[in-house]
C-alpha cells in the first residue's frame, strides 16, 4: 500500500507539474549499507541468477560498478527481479535505486515517467529468432507467419510497424513475460519469437536445444539500452552515467583489472586523472577520487565486461559490433575526466 501511495504521489506531483524536492540517493545508498538495483533475472548473459543465488551478467556487472564506486565492495548490491511491466513502477516508487535490465530509451519514456536514462551502454535492436527447420533466412519471408512477443514492450510496437511497413500479414501472439513468449515460441504455439537482438542470443541458451535454432540478420529497429534513474538527482545521475565513461575511457587507454595497480604510476596525463592519482573529480561526483580505480580494480574495463558475459569469451558469443569502441569502428565513446 505504501508503494502504491508513493507511485500516486509522483504521478500526480508529475501531472501538476510540479516537482519534488530532490532525493539524494548517495547518501540513501550509504546509509543503507548496500545499493538496490532492479535487474531481469532470467536473461542470460545480462542478469541472471545462477542455482546458488550468485547473479551474473553484463547489466549485472554495471551493478557492481556503482557498487564498487561507492564502497570499494562489488558484492554490497541487492538485486530485485523484475518483468518489464514491473520494471519502470520499482524505480518510481523507490523500491529500487537504480534499473539496470535491457531497457530501451525512448523519447515517451524519458519525458512521462519522471525517470533519467543517463548513458547508452548497449546498442542494440530487435531481430527475430527462428527455428532451423522452417528453412528461413530473412524476416522478409515471414509473411502470415505467427510470432510470440513479449506486451507492453518497444518489440510489440516494431513487430507490427515492420509486417505493415514491408506490407505482410502478421499474425502475433502476446505474453505478459518473455519468459512466457519464449516458453510460446519452443512448443511450436509460433513460427518465430522477436525481442532485442541480445536477448535472442542470450533467450535461445535456455531452449532445449540452443543449435536447432537460428537469428536472422535482420535488425528492425534501433534499441539503445540504458541504465534508468529517477529525475530529480543530478549527483546520483552523473554518477550512473560517469560509471558507463569511466569503464569505456579505462578500455581507450588500456587500462584493465590485470594492470590497473601499476597504471597508478604512469606519466600519462589522462591515466592520472581517470585513476584519481591527479584532481579531484571523484569529490565532484560525491565520492572518493580513486573511486574509477575501484570500478576497473573489481569489475574491469567495458571490454572485459563484454567479453566475459556476452561477447566471445561467453556461450552468447555476440560480436561488439555497434558497441566496440569509436576508435575501432563502435559508437561507445567516452567523455574525457578532467
């Protein structure tokens, strides 16, 4: 009931016009002890949790990062499943401090639900998965083919704008989870299952048999995936947002978990700064100035993050693509510290 009351509460301060004083999530975080973060749960190579309860993941590891940053621990995070319905009311009512689950930023939700999505950390877009067996190599080919989709998603929406706009009859079958779509699509209710196109490679793991099925090359929209803050907290936003350019600017510079501790002696100017060794950026940002060296220290640069969760050192095996750096043809890109 409390939950619900502070949900009201927002939307009608929102619906006013109005805004609330401010919240100061740091210091919320700090005296609790932990941070709360709402992550999926049941996407591999995102966030998920294994048999023993250890939660696992690229978003996951974004968790950590903050974690990291705040009290040079990764493990003081409590993570809160979440659906996609659930999701966006967690973060608004206060259940959550911050989202981190494969949410697309879009111009609706950035200005009617008094959140923040502070930084792209994953450029994605939907596909569709199909299974080896309908011998099909295009999504053009999907004419009056049935398709599972998870409601009240960006996929419904691309899902029907792409079969109108390429002038196909479409036949779609919704679920309240993807979990449920995915159950949908394996028992032969569909023809084939369309989400983003990590989450296919990360979905199609947990089939029976992952080799029997095949994403097609077809990308129909774009999904820039973002962290999710509450509007209101500029300190607690830029440390959400520097966290995502601190792991890609460490990745630029060659800065990793192996090396970091001997990074603290370069000469080189922008090393310096990154790791806290000159200035005083972390105290800007509310935090101790080696908190960059805490986050590469504990959880690594973007690429190792990458790499181990999703990219080749993973069973998803997906290739940086749009996400390698901008000096090697990506579009991660980070401000410089200083």
């Amino acid at each position: 009931m409390k939950r619900l009351a502070t949900a009201f509460a927002l939307a009608t301060a929102l619906a006013l016009g109005t805004q609330a004083a401010p919240a100061d999530t740091l210091a919320t975080v700090k005296q609790r002890g932990e941070l709360i973060c709402g992550a999926n749960g049941t996407l591999a190579g995102f966030g998920m949790p294994d048999p023993q309860g250890n939660w696992t993941g690229f978003d996951v590891d974004f968790c950590r990062a903050i974690a990291a940053a705040i009290f040079n621990d990764p493990q003081k995070v409590k993570f809160v499943p979440l659906t996609a319905k659930d999701r966006f009311t967690a973060l608004q009512s206060g259940e959550i401090d911050v989202l981190s689950r494969n949410t697309t930023w879009t111009l609706s939700r950035d200005t009617s639900l008094g959140l923040d999505f502070p930084a792209i950390t994953y450029f994605d877009g939907q596909g569709f998965m199909v299974r080896k067996a309908l011998k099909v190599s295009s999504a053009l080919e999907l004419n009056d083919a049935s398709v599972c989709v998870q409601q009240g998603t960006t996929s419904e929406l691309n899902l029907a704008d792409y079969f109108r706009s390429n002038h196909m009859s479409l036949k779609t079958v919704t679920f309240a989870t993807g979990e449920e779509a995915l159950k949908a699509y394996e028992s032969g209710r569909c023809d084939s299952y369309t989400t983003d196109s990590s989450g296919l490679y990360g979905e199609r793991q947990e089939l029976s048999e992952p080799s029997q099925h095949i994403v097609l090359p077809e990308i129909i929209s774009k999904e820039p995936l973002s962290p999710v803050v509450r509007q209101g907290d500029n300190q607690w936003t830029d440390i959400v947002r520097w966290t995502h350019f601190v792991m890609i600017d460490a990745e630029e510079l060659g800065i990793n978990k192996g090396n970091v501790d001997a990074k603290l002696k370069s000469d080189d100017p922008e090393t310096r700064r990154l790791l806290g060794v000159e200035g005083q950026y972390g105290e800007a940002l509310g935090l101790t100035n080696d908190w960059a060296y805490r986050i590469i220290k504990h959880i690594g640069n973007y690429g190792e993050s990458f790499e181990r969760n999703i990219g080749q050192g993973s069973p998803l095996k997906i290739v940086r693509g749009l996400n390698a750096l901008w000096t090697k043809g990506g579009l991660q890109y980070g401000p410089p510290v200083r």
